[in-house]
C-alpha cells in the first residue's frame, strides 16, 4: 500500500527537487543535506527526516546523496516522473505567461492548449517559434477532452466573474485537477469531492506580506 504524503511533506520534496534543478549537479556526485538546507532553507535535521521517512536513504556516510538516485526518488514521489499534460483555461497575459513558462520542461509538464472566448485570440497561436499552442474557442473544450483524454489538469486564468461557471464546466468534462489564478476564492461541488483544486491568487499572497510587513511598525 502507498504512504499517504502530507502536502507539507510534498511542499517541502518540491523545494528540493528544484534546488537540484537550479544547481545543476553531475549524476554521479553527491549532495548533502547541508547544501539542501543552503539552496531551500530547510533545516537539514528536517531534510534527513523528510529523507527517512520517505525510505530514501544515504548514499555515503559523509558524502550525502547521490545526485542520480535523488532526482529518480523524487520524481517518483512527486510524480513528475509520469509527465502531464495540461489546459489553461483564459488565453490573456497570464495564461499566454504560463503557456511558455519555460521550466515546464524540466519538470516534465507539457501545456497543449489554451482556451477562450474573445475572437482576436480564437483560431491564433501563442508562444514562440517551434514550442506554439494553438488558442481555441472554449465551446471546443468537450471534443478536445474528448480526443485527449489524459488530460486531466487546468489552470484557470479568467476574469473572476467566470471563474466558477468555468470551473464547473471543466469538472463537468472530466477535469480532476484545477489550479485557479482568478481572484475568487472557488468552490468544489459536493458530488465532485475526487477533484482537487487550488485557489493560488497571486494579489491574495502579495497583501499578505504587505500586511505582516506594515502591521508590525
């Protein structure tokens, strides 16, 4: 049977597996906890518990972990190691940013298209040369679920307004996993409990480091 992870476990896994992106180490060398604790800022008392508790264990005493074996752990956890292919639903600034987030690659996640609803955006392309995704009409959203049918994530970059009538429709569809930009707190249905979503409003996070900053002068 699986080990059910805590999502602060996961949290803190994916800071670690983008300290070694970001370091970029040969695969045969090794990384010690102390360096992990430099890169992330978790403590190396807790990367070696988090470490142990996984069942990913030292590669030499002194040394630290090997590099090759790591990664392979912690894409197998994180599974990153499946890939993942992904919508994103709003085809504006954010949407068009997140279509050629560049990292994607490393991390295995491949967006295939956008969705919108503006005539100056449907039918065109975004991204650049060799690496486009194609914009299309969100009327066009079941028959393409329908003719992809491991697609199961979205990000959701539309106005707030639309936000939860959008999100309804793409469980509607089939979608398990909605990531949801929009500046609106949404909400799950009750009969779609096995779906997970995640409100991640970027002005949402900036008000409260502005709050914790100014609320103690």
């Amino acid at each position: 049977m699986k080990k059910k992870i805590s999502l602060r476990v996961i949290r803190r896994i994916s800071f670690y597996y983008e300290a070694l992106l970001k370091l970029n180490l040969p695969e045969n060398t090794y990384i010690s906890s102390k360096k992990l604790e430099e890169v992330t800022g978790v403590s190396c008392n807790q990367v070696r518990q988090d470490f142990f508790y996984l069942g990913i264990s030292i590669g030499k005493q002194k040394k630290g972990y090997l590099v090759k074996k790591l990664f392979r752990e912690l894409k197998k956890i994180l599974s990153i190691d499946h890939g993942a292919r992904v919508i994103i639903i709003g085809a504006g600034r954010i949407g068009q940013a997140f279509s050629n987030y560049k990292l994607f690659k490393d991390r295995n996640i491949t967006v295939t298209a956008l969705f919108d609803i503006k005539p100056e955006l449907v039918g065109t392309e975004v991204g650049k040369p060799g690496q486009k995704k194609p914009v299309l009409h969100i009327d066009q959203l079941e028959a393409y679920l329908d003719e992809n049918p491991d697609i199961r994530i979205a990000l959701l970059t539309v106005p707030e307004e639309a936000a939860q009538e959008t999100l309804d429709r793409l469980i509607g569809h089939g979608i398990k996993g909605v990531v949801n930009f929009a500046p609106k707190i949404l909400k799950v249905p009750k009969e779609a409990r096995d779906v997970q979503l995640i409100n991640d409003c970027i002005g949402t996070s900036l008000y409260k480091i502005v709050y914790q900053l100014y609320s103690r002068k």
